[in-house]
C-alpha cells in the first residue's frame, strides 16, 4: 500500500451538506450553485458510507500487518462525457485522494479505476473501489451493463438523462457478493445545479414534496442561492465570488447555476420575461376562494386549455387551477372535462358568478369533428352550461400585455399575479415553454417572430385570455392609440389577429 497521506480531514461546508451527509435513503441527491461543494460532499458521503459497511463473511484482508476483518464497497462514478469527467470530477477527487495513494489505474478520455484501504478505529479496513467513467456516445443500456456496484455517484445530475437514473436503481447493490452478506446500505449519491423547468430531473424529483419522495426513499437537499445570506462554502472561495460570477453573465445562468433557482431552457426566448419563479409562484398549494366569482380563459387549439382565475377584492389575480385535454380534443370531451372539474373543485360557485370567455377564433366556422351545425364554442358552452363568450380581442401584443402588466405590479407589496404551486404546466410554461424559438443559425442568438405551437403556449393563450376580462384591453387599447372605430369592432367582435397587424389604424 502506498505511503501517500490522504487528507480527508473535513467539515461540512454548511447546514444543507451536514444534513445530506446524515441521510440514510436510497436516492439521496444535494442541489446547489456552482461552488457549493456539492461534489466534495458526496465523495466523504460514500467514503463514510464504506466505513459504515457491515464486515463481509469469510473475508479479510492483509495490510502489511496481518488479516483483518474488511469492509466492502465499490462506487460507479458516471458523468456525461469524458472531458468532463477528467477536466472536473477526476481533479475534484485527487485533491483528497491522489493518484499515488492506493492503485490507480486509467488513461486521459477512458475510464479510470481507484482502489483504496483505509484502517478504521475498530481494526477493519474498508476496500474503497472508485470507477470513473462517461456515458459519451454510448447507449445507455450498453454502458450501465457493465457496472456491478454497491453504489453510484451521478456528478452533475441535472446533464444526464433519466435513463441513467433508471438503470443505476437497476444495478445498485451488486456488491460485495451476497455470499459475503452483501451490503448494509446500497443506492444514489447525486450532485445538480438547478435544473432546466423542462427537464425530466425538475418534473419528477424538484416537483415533489419531501413526502412524495420519501415514499420513493429519496431525498433532496437544496442549497441558498450563492448571493444568499446563507449560502455554503463561502469559506473556501475567493472573496466575493458569486457577485463576480454574476457580472456581464446572461440572465439564464445566474439564475440557475449563482441563485440556484430551477429556469428556463436555451432551446428558446421566454415570450414573457417578466414571470419569476420566486416571485409568482405561491408557496403552497393555493384553494379556491368561496365568494369569489370565478374567471376562466380557454384556448381551443391543438391542446385545449384552461386556465382558472379569481380575482381578490385588492385586484390580485390568484391562477389557482389548470386543465389541459388531449392532443386535438374536441369541444364535446374538453368541455366534459372542464365541467367535471367545476364540480369537483368549485361546486359553491354559481354559473352566473363564473365568466368564461374563449379565444374569438372558436365562434366562428362549424365543429367538424363534433357536429357539424355548431361552432366549437357553441358547443362547449353546451356541455359545460356555462354562458360562454369570445374574449374581447384576440391582438396578440393586447392580450399579451394583458398577462405582462400584472406580472411587473405589485399590490400592498405582493404580485399582482401569483400561481398555484400545483399549475405545473402554467409555470413551466411561462418561464420556458411558452417561448420563440431559437433558429440554428451562426453569429448571435436569433429568435422565430412566431411562438413555438406546443402545449405550453396553448395553457400560457389561455391565461391571457383570462386576464383580459376585467377591462384590461380597453385600458392597453387605449394607451396603445388604437381608434375608436377599431377598439369598438374588437371588443364586438373579437377580430382575428391577422386583421389587427394588417391595419395601420391599430398601431
């Protein structure tokens, strides 16, 4: 065994990491910014973890000094690429266990392999295996298969896909042998920055409450914002760190990886900037107000939408409930749906006390796909029983400014707008979704002038639609310097877009 002293002397570099080290689930995974010492954190965890081994049966080991009992354990340490592994994770892990220390073996952009002793207090040694190694172009299937471990540690979480998640709860646990009585604890080691809104590591763990994943015998530890007072680590980075990462970096990355905050994705232009996650999204879970009358905008394109809406006695606009139908739905299932829900979550609300208005579009032409006599909007106010009307507008930048304008007023110091927690679609949607997509072309970033058509613009159209029915496009109109004439002719007929940009007088 080598001479070579190892420094594992170490403390938890705050109060999240110091709970995520006493965690005993199977999935245990730490969220932070970048300089958190997320990676640090988990390579002690598994060190402490093989200390804590049982002894294997029939086994020991000699050290120079004769047998000894010997703990087992053997970790998988996966990242996305090679040049990743070797340029951060590998030089991460040699500060505290160097290369001369133990068996080292492996070559630049190839797997690499550590094997370690460490003598503990009671006289056992624990043999540490470490693997290294990177998904790359391989399927991942194909690169999981060859992994047997007693653990895995996924560096950067939030860059590998939910293939990888699934496979390593496949192949945990594998050693030591169960001849040996196999091991005492086996799981996840995970480290993330915050992810995209869009991903499937937001959508199945960062979406769930600490109760949903502790029945999945998981837990997630998440970390202050990097300009927060309580953020961790500090003591080992330069002074005033995060505030110089900060300057001239777009706005996407100082909020994911400084203020630690899940965001939107760069596969596109957020169509409404101003909505921010912190501070529009509820803390819990908001219910229905009894007294309040109820506000509902539907969009009835290519995924029918709703989007439910009460507006308090202070004008704050509280989006406490979403719905979102199948792909090409009819008007005769959606509003089904959308009656159900009425009866389900609102049954104190009389229909005189709900305004239901729907994109103008759906006024006009037959329903093919239903029945051919009545147009969609026909009916749906005929399943739902609602009084069902076109919105006042359908101008793309009134109703637009519609959902904007809240979004940057306060009301006694809170949002004018705030959101249901549980509105998954809503909120992902307005921070990623709902978006002008990026064009694959060289230079700067361009943008398409045409919202992207998915299901996030569908239920982020239906939301403006709700918000323009207290008189808001009247009052945007009006300051806009549309004309009387061309303001009447909209708040009657709710014209189609295509008229509004084509008419100089509406600009």
């Amino acid at each position: 065994m080598s001479e070579a002293r190892m420094d594992i002397n170490w403390a938890p570099p705050g109060p999240v990491s110091e709970a995520f080290m006493r965690s005993m689930a199977k999935v245990q995974i730490i969220n932070g910014p970048v300089g958190g010492g997320k990676t640090t954190t988990a390579f002690i965890k598994a060190v402490r973890l093989a200390c804590a081994q049982r002894i294997s049966k029939g086994r020991t080991i000699n050290i120079g000094d004769g047998e000894r009992p010997v703990r087992k354990f053997k970790l998988a340490i996966v990242r996305d690429t090679y040049r990743q592994l070797h340029k951060t994770t590998i030089p991460s892990w040699h500060k505290r266990f160097p290369p001369n220390a133990g068996e080292w073996t492996g070559a630049m952009d190839a797997p690499c392999r550590h094997r370690l002793h460490f003598l503990i207090a009671d006289g056992s040694v624990v043999d540490f295996t470490a693997e290294f190694a990177a998904i790359g172009d391989n399927s991942v299937e194909d690169f999981m298969r060859g992994f047997e471990p007693t653990a895995w540690y996924l560096n950067e979480l939030d860059l590998l896909s939910r293939d990888v998640f699934t496979y390593a709860k496949g192949r945990w646990g594998r050693f030591p042998d169960m001849s040996e009585g196999g091991p005492s604890w086996f799981g996840i080691l995970a480290d993330c920055n915050a992810p995209e809104l869009e991903s499937w590591l937001y959508r199945d763990i960062f979406t769930k409450s600490a109760a949903e994943l502790k029945m999945e015998d998981t837990e997630l530890f998440i970390q202050p914002g990097g300009l927060e007072p309580g953020a961790e680590n500090t003591v080992n980075l330069p002074p005033d760190y995060y505030e110089a990462q900060s300057k001239g970096q777009p706005e996407f990355y100082v909020e994911r990886m400084i203020k630690n905050r899940p965001g939107y994705s760069r596969a596109g232009k957020p169509v409404v900037p101003e909505f921010k996650n912190h501070i529009h999204v509820a803390k819990a879970d908001m219910l229905p107000i009894h007294g309040l009358p109820l506000v509902i905008g539907v969009d009835p394109r290519t995924f029918p939408s709703a989007a439910f809406l009460q507006r308090n006695p202070g004008g704050q606009r509280r989006v406490v409930d979403e719905l979102q139908g199948d792909q090409n739905m009819g008007p005769r299932r959606f509003g089904d749906l959308v009656a159900q829900m009425l009866h389900d979550r609102y049954p104190f609300v009389k229909p005189d006390s709900i305004k239901c208005v729907v994109d103008p579009s759906a006024q006009y032409g037959k329903d093919m796909q239903d029945d051919e006599s009545k147009s969609w909007l026909e009916i749906f106010s005929n399943r739902t029983g609602l009084k069902v009307e076109a919105a006042p507008t359908n101008s793309i930048d009134v109703r637009r400014e519609a959902l904007k304008k809240p979004l940057t007023t306060l009301i006694d110091g809170d949002p004018a707008l705030i959101v249901s927690p549980h509105c998954k679609l809503i909120i992902t949607g307005l921070n990623s979704g709902f978006r002008f997509k990026k064009l694959n072309v060289g230079g700067a970033d361009r943008f398409a002038e045409d919202v992207e058509k998915n299901n996030y613009a569908d239920i982020c159209e239906a939301l403006e639609y709700a918000c323009l029915t207290d008189g808001a496009d009247v009052e945007i109109m009006e300051r806009k310097g549309y004309t009387s004439q061309s303001l009447l002719a909209a708040r009657r007929m709710g014209e189609d877009r295509s008229s509004w940009d084509a008419d100089p007088l509406h600009r």
